[in-house]
C-alpha cells in the first residue's frame, strides 16, 4: 500500500521527548519526507499533539514504532490517504 499521509494524535511527557528529537525520530522513517508536529494542548504532565507526516510508501509500522520508541504515546490514528494521489477530504453536509 502507498501510504502518502498520516495524522496521527500522539501525547508525549512535557519534558521527554523534546519535540524536535521527536520529528528528527520520524523523518528517519522510510517513506516519509515531511513532518509537522502541532501542539493541541498542554497540561501539568503531558503535550497533546497532532503529527501529521506525508511522503511515498510511508511504513506505519515503523512510523509508529520509532514515535513509541521515543517515548510518546500514539492515542489514534485520525487519517490515512494512500494511492496514486492525494485526495482532500470533502466535508458532507448532513
């Protein structure tokens, strides 16, 4: 499968990993050649974040092992695009 993008919702400890080890950890991965990660919210232990990589034949195995490895948290999965090209998601109105 050609996975071209993730988002992911990962919790990290306030003070391990630093945010730039951890985008340093995910750009290693096979696959993935951009990466941003977004503080969501912030209590007294933990950084909520959303981690968003794109790339070509991103491995999500190793995509999430190299970020539990680091020693944060991936909570959910949020999205997945994969194919031959990136296709926005279109809102419905309900």
């Amino acid at each position: 499968m050609n996975i071209r993008r993730m988002v992911l919702d990962v919790d990290k400890a306030i003070t391990r990993p630093p945010i730039v080890d951890l985008v340093q950890l995910i750009e290693r991965v096979p696959g993935v050649q951009a990466v941003n990660v977004t503080v969501t919210e912030i209590d007294i232990e933990t950084v909520g974040t959303n981690v968003t990589v794109e790339g070509e034949g991103i491995d999500h195995a190793a995509l999430l092992d190299a970020i539990e490895r680091s020693g944060a948290v991936v909570n959910s999965i949020d999205q997945v695009v994969s194919g031959d090209r990136m296709i926005e998601n279109v809102s419905r109105a309900r």
